[in-house]
C-alpha cells in the first residue's frame, strides 16, 4: 500500500478548503440608507426593507427578501384595531384572480371601484397592489399583512407612478412612486442577490 508523504497533507487540507469557498455566495452587504420623500433602505441578510412614514402613527413597510417570500406591512396607532371578527371588514371588495400566466393577483370584485371599495388595500395607479391579508393589534399597536405574494407586489410597485392607500374605504395616504427611483434600484439589487440572483 502507497501512502501519501506527510507534508502532503496540510496541502491538501487547504486546497479542500479553498474548493468550498469557491462555492459559497459572497455575503450580502449591509446597508442602511435615506431616500427623498421619506423612504429608508435597510439590507440585512436575506431582508430587504423599504419603510415610509405615512403621516402621523402611521408606516408602510416593505419587507421583501430575496427568496421572495415578503409582504407589505402597515403598522401604527392610526389603524383600527382588530378583534376576533374585524379582518372580514378589511377583506370586503378585493380578492385573488389567476393571471394569464396562471397566478394570484389581487384584484377588485366584480362592480368595485377604487372610490366604493370598501376594504384596506394598497393601490398602484387604480389597481390593487396588495390587499389585507392578516391583522394583529397587541401592546396598544396595530399591524395589517398585505398581498399574499411578494412576487405579485413588488412589479406593480416599481413600475408604479402612484401609490394610494385605503382604510377601510377611506383614502389614508397618496405616495408618488416615481420619486423613489433610487429605492427602487436599491430594493431590486437587494432582492435579486443569492439565492435568486
């Protein structure tokens, strides 16, 4: 039997360990940065997060990551709590259609419009974005999941002009999309690294 010359070893340990990191994907950088219009950045890991004041007790956060499993949050004490039967007066007047590539989006029921849709939603110029999904109010705040798919959210965002944002039919914010163009490009950057990148 032929054996190796001990100094081989050492040699061979490393080239192993050199072969492995040639696989593993450069970690994600860390950022953490200010948009005109209110908008903040923050990359962390797989999270890739754009937060927006709405006005008073009231922010719109986009916790998309780059597996693509994120959602819109919107959190604050302007939002009507939600108790055990509230959710169902937020989900009035939107629901989920197949596309023509065969997914979900969300979109309005048949006869609704944007001025007598009663329920909570996101709208990116006249069309649902993300409608609510889930609510929690604990400790004195409230929170709204909104869109079930990240995927079905995030393209209608960054090819919006304008966001508007419903409360239970009331009109609670109106965002120009189109001034957060460096947000964009930041959250698409962040979005598309490993492991979908």
């Amino acid at each position: 039997m032929r054996t190796s010359p001990a100094w081989l070893l050492p040699l061979a340990l490393l080239l192993a360990a050199g072969s492995s990191a040639a696989f593993e994907p450069p970690p994600i950088p860390e950022k953490d940065l200010a948009f005109g219009d209110g908008w903040t950045f923050q990359s962390r890991g797989n999270n890739c997060t754009a937060t927006r004041m709405l006005g008073k007790d009231l922010t719109l956060r986009l916790a998309f990551t780059n597996f693509e499993d994120g959602y819109v949050w919107l959190s604050g004490k302007r939002l009507p709590a939600i108790g055990d039967d509230e959710g169902a007066k937020h989900e009035k007047g939107a629901g989920s259609v197949e596309d023509a590539e065969g997914n979900y989006v969300d979109a309005l029921d048949g006869g609704v419009t944007y001025a007598s849709f009663p329920g909570t939603a996101i709208f990116v110029d006249g069309h649902v974005a993300a409608r609510f999904v889930y609510g929690e109010t604990a400790g004195g705040k409230t929170s709204y999941k909104l869109g079930h798919l990240q995927s079905a959210v995030w393209p209608r965002l960054k090819a919006g002009r304008e966001m508007r944002v419903k409360l239970l039919g009331k009109e609670a914010a109106v965002v120009q999309l189109s001034a957060a163009t460096g947000l964009w490009d930041e959250m698409q950057d962040c979005i598309s690294q490993y492991p979908n990148g």
